[in-house]
C-alpha cells in the first residue's frame, strides 16, 4: 500500500479558536512545510473579514 502524501488539517481563526466557522486544508507529510504548522489568510464569514487561520489536529473519529 502507498503512503500518504498529504493529511487533512482542521483551519481555525487565530483570534478565535472556539469560532463555529472553520476550514480545512491538505497538507504535505513530507519536507519543509510538513513541520511548519500552516497559517493562512482567509475569509471569515462570522466576523465578515479576512483574518488568519491557523493549524489544529482534527478531533479523534467516534464509531
């Protein structure tokens, strides 16, 4: 069997964590950016503004 080469990330808003609102994001398993926790800029429709979201480990899957 392949392995992974990307995983699934839950994105928060940096300012407000516990937000409704969240997206997620791929990213890679591999290299340099698989270290770095992932930030980006992106639309937040709860506060109508761009902001930064920031990378949280999804929660644990429930049979």
């Amino acid at each position: 069997m392949a392995k992974k080469t990307h995983i699934k990330v839950r994105m928060v808003p940096e300012n407000k964590p516990d937000s409704a609102f969240i997206y997620y994001a791929k990213k890679p398993t591999k290299g340099e950016k698989a270290k770095n926790k992932l930030k980006l800029k992106k639309y937040n429709p709860n506060t109508k503004k761009h902001e930064f979201f920031v990378e949280k480990k999804l929660p644990p899957h429930s049979k």
